[in-house]
C-alpha cells in the first residue's frame, strides 16, 4: 500500500521530527564551530535518543512493514528537510529584507 507521510503519523511524530531537526549537526561542524566536548556528548546522545524514539515510535504507529519505507526513514526525512531549507533560502523572492539570506549581512543590520 502506499504510504501517506502526513496522514500516517500524529502529532507525537511531528514533535520528535523536530527534536531531530534541531539536533541534526555533523560531527565537522560541531568541531569547526568549536563547540565544547561536553556538549558535542550531549548532542550526539539527544540525537541517538531521539532516532530511538522516532524509530519505535513509528513501528508502533503504523506498524513495522509499512514504518520499513525508505520514504520515513530519519536519513531520508532530514535530507529532504534540508533540501527544503536550502530551496527557501537560497531561491526566496530576494526582496533585498532580512528574508534574502544573499542579500544582507546579518551582522550589519540595526534595528530602527
């Protein structure tokens, strides 16, 4: 059977797909931005824990066959989701505002 993302899944999906957006940092950027040890520790876990639940969570929900598709698998979820980030900032309206991430620098803006 076909499977249908945003009928299949409740709230309590949406909520842990979020927590993995937030988390979702490559162990190269956590060093680059010189984030501390302690709390590349922490992200790492909160992102085992989360992918945890998510993977549970929807087995549970929609049983393990039709939770199997590719299509709800966190890799595929977070690259589309990135995907998406990228499509809306880089090709938004560029109306030359705080939302065109081309054109203003964020650390010349000052508020009025």
């Amino acid at each position: 059977s076909d499977v249908c993302f945003p009928i299949c899944l409740d709230v309590s999906v949406y909520l842990l797909l979020y927590g993995m957006f937030l988390y979702d940092i490559e162990d190269n950027s956590l060093k680059t931005l010189d984030v501390p040890e302690e709390d590349q520790i922490l992200i790492r876990r909160a992102q085992t824990y989360l992918a945890i639940l998510y993977s549970r969570y929807t087995k549970h929900l929609i049983g393990p066959q039709t939770a199997a598709d590719p299509r709800l698998e966190q890799r595929n979820i977070l690259s589309q989701m990135r995907e998406c980030s990228l499509i809306l900032s880089m090709r938004n309206l560029h109306l030359n505002d705080l939302t065109d991430s081309r054109s203003v620098e964020v650390t010349t803006v000052t508020q009025k």
